[in-house]
C-alpha cells in the first residue's frame, strides 16, 4: 500500500475527550519513530469494503504505543464511523507514520493555529518546540467550551503562550494582527477547517511572506456548503454519475469505471484534478492545492475532496495518452 510498511496493531484504551473527538490508543508490534505532526494511515471497513484514511499522530512512546484522536462526523464517507465502533482489543491495520508536516526547527518564532480537531497534529508540534526550547505560541479556536480536545494537555505545555478562543463567548481574533506580530520569518503551522486556513493564506500573502514558511494539515471534510448529493456528466464518454453524500467525487468516478488519477486524497496534490467545463451548483472547493484565485476562477477541482453544493457538474477527466481510456466499455476489454 504506497510503499509504506503496515502492521497489525491492537486497540488497547478508548476515551472520549469531547461530545464529539474520542481517543484511540493503539499498540504496534514494535516501536515505530513518529516526527511531530506525522499520521499515520489506517485501515477501515466502509460498506463492506477497506478504506484507507489518515490520522495524526497526537503523541507516540518507545513501547509501541501510538496515539490518535477521531472526530465523529454525522455526513462524512463512513471513516469516522467505522473508527467511533472500535473498542479496547479490535484488531486494526495501520501503517508506520508519515512524516509530511514537521515545524521549523530554525525559526525564530512559531504560531502554531489550530481550529476544532485540527489541534490533534498541533499537540505534537507543541510538545516538540517546547522540548527544543524553541520560541512558540499557540492560538486554539473551538465552537464551545465542551470542544476544547487537548486543553489542559497544551495548557501545562504552553502555559501563558496559549491562547483559546471560545466562540460561543469570545470574538474571532483578528488573523491579520496575529500573522502581523511574527518576525519576517517566523513560521505558522496550522491545522482547521478549510475557511479558516484559505483566509490565512490570503493574508500570508498580502504581507507578503515566504510561502515556504506556512506550513498546514487539512482535512478535506470541510468545506464552505452542506455536503449534498450531486451529478457529474463526463461528456465525452457519455455518462453521468451521481455522487452521494457518504462517497467522494473521486469514488463515484471510479466506481463508474472513469479512471482518474489520484495519491493523497486529502486535497494537497492536484493529481486527481479534473477540468470544469460547466457547472449549474456552487463549487465547494475543499482543497488546498489551488489558490483561492485559482478556485474563483472555476477551471479546475480536485475530485478527492472538492464537490459541488447541488445540482450537476460537467467535467472532462485527466486522461492516460489512450483517448478511449476511461470508457467503461474499454476498460471492460482492456482488462479481459
């Protein structure tokens, strides 16, 4: 699977942490070496068939023991569902950890931002600066005050360097002012929801920033619409696909026999992006491959996790050089 190595592991503790985030430990066979911000890939059974989905590494200890934190989602592709019926000794596959979101260990400042349970990669970064004695400040964004995954934790880390928002109680703090106060090359690692994570690229650009100092994690669920069902007409095979509310663009086009190209399913790549000829929804672009001009200019998705707000979508996909590639009656007699 992608050249990783992948273990048998055991579900060994299951807490919750808020109404919505619960915690899993699981045991790996052996110590596995997990970088701050590192996920590892897990295993999951969704309509009766594996799944693969990504999770970050909250914390990690020499026996083996690695650490994840899950939040339940009522519309997702089933991942989370499947993760919330795991108790205390089910088996679970996972690979080693992936290391893709490391802090700098050289700035002279880092603002870590994390909104809802884009905290679980932030614990990492936090412990790790601290234990380097690296300058760090936290700010934590939460709907309320039962969502607050991992506060005491960052509280005793940080302390007065944390700072969370509740916004039941609290106004949104000012983006521009907090990006402002770093040093020309300070860093932001961030971690949240799609909405917030495009504002602060705006803004990291506006000041005109080095783009290799922001640094994020995302989690394609987000997006700026309610997940609804819609329909994707591929014209030049001459089919329409629908594509439910608990599957992704890029399945459904798969499953329909459009081969699509594809690799982290999370909306960081652009490899599974296709071509917009024609759109009579909303575009919901959830990644994080394309600018915010590049989306508003509506020539390009990426069907892992982008979707459309009702309605349809006609789409031309990325081909393999064969112009028939991708026709289902082809791959039917390519494949027999």
């Amino acid at each position: 699977m992608n050249g990783l190595t992948w273990f048998d592991t055991q579900v060994v503790q299951v807490r919750d942490l808020t109404p919505t985030v619960r915690e899993f430990t699981l045991q790996f066979p052996q110590a596995v070496t997990a970088a701050a911000g590192a996920h590892i890939n897990v295993q999951v059974i969704v309509g009766n068939l594996p799944e693969t989905r990504s999770y970050s590494i909250v914390d990690s200890h020499t026996n083996g023991q690695v650490i994840i934190a899950v939040k339940a989602v009522d519309v997702s592709r089933g991942g989370s569902q499947y993760m919330w019926s795991l108790k205390s000794g089910t088996r679970l596959r996972a690979s080693e950890p992936v290391s893709l979101f490391e802090p700098s260990w050289t700035a002279p400042e880092v603002l870590l931002l994390a909104g809802g349970i884009g905290v679980t990669p932030l614990v990492s970064h936090a412990r790790a600066l601290v234990q380097r004695q690296r300058p760090v400040h936290m700010t934590y964004l939460v709907r309320n005050t039962q969502e607050q995954a991992y506060a005491d934790t960052l509280r005793t880390l940080l302390g007065d360097a944390l700072d969370i928002h509740v916004a039941d109680t609290h106004p949104a703090p000012d983006l521009n002012a907090l990006i402002g106060a770093l040093p020309p090359d300070g860093q932001l690692a961030m971690c949240g929801p799609i909405g917030l994570m495009e504002a602060v690229r705006s803004i990291w650009a506006q000041q005109g920033r080095p783009s290799a100092n922001l640094r994020y994690e995302t989690f394609g669920a987000s997006g700026h619409h309610p997940t609804q069902t819609f329909t994707v007409h591929v014209p030049r095979l001459g089919i329409d696909v629908s594509v439910g509310t608990g599957q992704t663009m890029l399945d459904a086009l798969n499953a329909a026999g459009v081969t699509t190209l594809s690799n982290c399913r999370r909306g960081e790549c652009g490899l599974c992006s296709v071509d917009i000829i024609a759109a009579d929804g909303a575009i919901d672009h959830r990644d994080v491959f394309y600018s915010p001009a590049q989306q508003a200019e509506q020539h390009k998705m990426c069907t892992c996790v982008s979707r459309i707000a009702g309605g349809s979508v006609t789409i031309e996909p990325a081909w393999r050089g064969d112009p028939d590639w991708g026709r289902p009656e082809v791959l039917q007699r390519k494949t027999s």
